[in-house]
C-alpha cells in the first residue's frame, strides 16, 4: 500500500515537473516595457538620451532579462511614425541551452544601437508645429501599457504638455485661466476624446525643463492636472526636469 501511494506521488511530481520545465523551456516575455513620447511642437531643452532609456532595462546587471522599446513623436498629428527595439528574454532554464553569455552581451550591444538608432531618427524630424496633439497620444500609450503582461510598464513623455489641437488650446487666455480656476472642467474634455483605462503598474514620468518663471508656473498647473488624473487610474506618476536614475 505505502509503495503504491509513494509510485502515485512521484507519477504526479514528475507531471507536475515536466510541465514546469515544458512552460519555462518555451515561455518568454518582456520583463520591462518603455514607451517614450518626444514632443516635437516647440523646442525643448529635456531629450531622451540613449544612456538615460538603457539605464531603465539594466541588461548589464541582468542580461537575461527581456526589454522592449518603443518612441514616436508628440506632434500636430495624432499618428506618427514609431521606431523601436526588442530584446526577448530567457529564464533560468533555458538560458545555457539557448544562448551563451557571449551571445546574449552580443545581443544586448545590438539592442542598444537599435535603441541609439530609433531616437536619433525620431529627433530627426523637424522641430515647430502649430498645434500639439498631446492628450491623445498619451492616452493611447497609456492605454496600450495598460494591457501588457511585462513586469515593468514604463511611459517617458518629455513635453511641457500644452494641447492645441480641436478640443482645447491651452494657449488661449480663456482656457488657461479655465486650466486655472476650474481644473476639473478640463479634466472632463480629456475624457470625452479618450477614456484611460487601470493603470495599475504603469510608471509615468512627465518630463520637461522650464524655459522662465511663466512657463515654470504654467507646467506646474498642467502637470499638476496630469498627475491628478493618471494617479485616479492608479499610475505611479514622476514629474521632474530631468532623469537621474
């Protein structure tokens, strides 16, 4: 009898291990996700720095860990051109089996010159638009990171985040001194163009570098307004001048 039950637990423990090893020899995933927005309607002294984006992945510390990479630029369209880089990841498994260590620091160079090579071709692009697009497109990323399984959500957006688009133009008195006074009116016509879904995990950095002391103040009311909205949908939001991580 107890040889019987002792066959059955090993049956039932070599299943249950076959299976672990079948999901961990064929499972990968993107264990850190950063989509950045880099706005192109005025100048801006805060950039997205190839060093800053790597410096969120820390391949070098962890190398077998999966990073994927996406920019596209905050312009007068609400669409515009991404460019991006993969690295996908290998567990404990199958790392040896799969990939050397050469191989891998192989890989991880080549992620970082695509990486390189995706923003200089997003800062290409000529800087100076009439309108500014904003909201929507970090609602749209934002909403897109909402749904991803990665372990990391991260969204970079260096904008002074000042909408001129078909709903609102914050460079007109009367909506500023709306932006100022009734704060959440505005929050209302964000919400009729894109409703942002549980943000739950997803680390927002709002970044941008004040020209004077008026654009100092006028950040400040609209990334206040920001940080408001996104923290209501759960994000854990950074507001800065610049990175230092």
């Amino acid at each position: 009898m107890k040889i019987t039950i002792l066959t059955a637990i090993m049956t039932v423990a070599t299943s249950l291990y076959g299976i672990y090893l079948a999901f961990s020899f064929n499972h990968y995933s993107d264990d850190i996700v950063v989509r950045v927005l880099d706005d192109h309607t005025d100048f801006h002294q805060a950039k997205p720095e190839t060093e800053q984006i790597l410096s969120f992945f820390d391949l070098e510390t962890h190398e077998w860990n999966g990073a994927n990479f996406e920019i596209t630029a905050i312009t007068d369209f609400d669409y515009n051109v991404k460019r991006g880089a993969n690295i996908p990841s290998f567990n404990c498994f199958n790392k040896y089996s799969e990939r050397s260590s050469y191989q891998r620091t192989k890989e991880i160079r080549e992620f970082g010159r695509q990486v390189n090579s995706a923003i200089k071709l997003v800062r290409e692009d000529s800087i100076g638009r009439n309108h500014s697009s904003v909201y929507r497109s970090i609602a749209r990323e934002l909403n897109v990171l909402s749904e991803s399984k990665a372990d990391r959500k991260i969204l970079l957006a260096f904008s002074d985040l000042k909408e001129k688009s078909d709903f609102l133009d914050l460079y007109n008195e009367a909506y500023y001194t709306l932006l100022a006074t009734h704060p959440d009116s505005i929050l209302g016509m964000f919400e009729k163009q894109a409703l942002l879904k549980d943000l739950s995990g997803v680390e927002v950095y709002l970044i941008y570098q004040p020209l004077n002391y008026t654009d100092n103040e006028s950040f400040k009311l609209i990334s206040q307004l920001y940080r408001q909205m996104l923290e209501a949908h759960v994000a854990k939001v950074t507001i800065t001048s610049n990175l230092v991580l």
